[in-house]
C-alpha cells in the first residue's frame, strides 16, 4: 500500500490523506479519516486501467478529486506502468496535463461523459 499524507488547512480542512489500497483496486483519498474520493483501477501486466473515479456526495465541489488523481496518476508513472484512462474523470484529467502524454495509452474512443 502506497500513502502520502497533506496539511491542506486553507482548501480542504482536516488532513488530507491518499493512499493506494491494492486489496479494493483502488485510490482512496481520505478527509479526517474518512473516505471522501475513490478512483476503481483494473492493475494489468504493464498498465494500469482506470475505470471510474467517485467523491462522495459531501465532499464533492472542494477540487479533492484532482488531489486523488495526480497522487494515483504519479504512483502509476514511479511504478513504471502506462496509465489507461477508460474512466471519463481521469481521462479529462489527463487531456489537461499533458506531463502524463508519454505515459498514456489512450484507448480508441473517450470513454462516456468525458
């Protein structure tokens, strides 16, 4: 498990905390010890699929999802494996950051909603 911990008093509040969780296949960010963002990955040889990135309804709006995704799309490139983005956030996210590019595979079509 990969985790990385924030004092972001102006934006976010109490602490901040990200953390990959390789038993759910998933990045969780967490606020004061609860789970506000997830973002679902598919862990193949060589590449990493996202599938689908959600923030709970409360904590939704605070910008916290962008916080998760560049903690899990930089785990991804330290690992050494190609990011797939076939969940529309992450895709989004990745089309307004073009550090990633030469990570990417990008799949043939956006996926819905991106």
């Amino acid at each position: 498990m990969t985790e990385s911990a924030a004092r972001t008093e102006d934006t976010f509040g109490p602490d901040v905390t990200t953390t990959r969780n390789d038993a759910l296949h998933r990045y969780e960010l967490h606020v004061g010890g609860e789970l506000a963002v997830q973002a679902r990955y598919i862990d193949r040889p060589g590449h990493v699929d996202f599938t689908h990135t959600e923030t709970e309804e409360r904590f939704a709006g605070r910008g916290l999802a962008k916080v998760l995704a560049h903690f899990a799309l930089d785990d991804v490139v330290a690992s050494g494996k190609r990011i797939i983005p076939h969940c529309p956030f992450i895709y989004r996210y990745l089309r307004k950051h073009e550090a990633y590019n030469q990570c990417v595979d990008w799949p043939e079509r956006p996926p819905a909603g991106a």
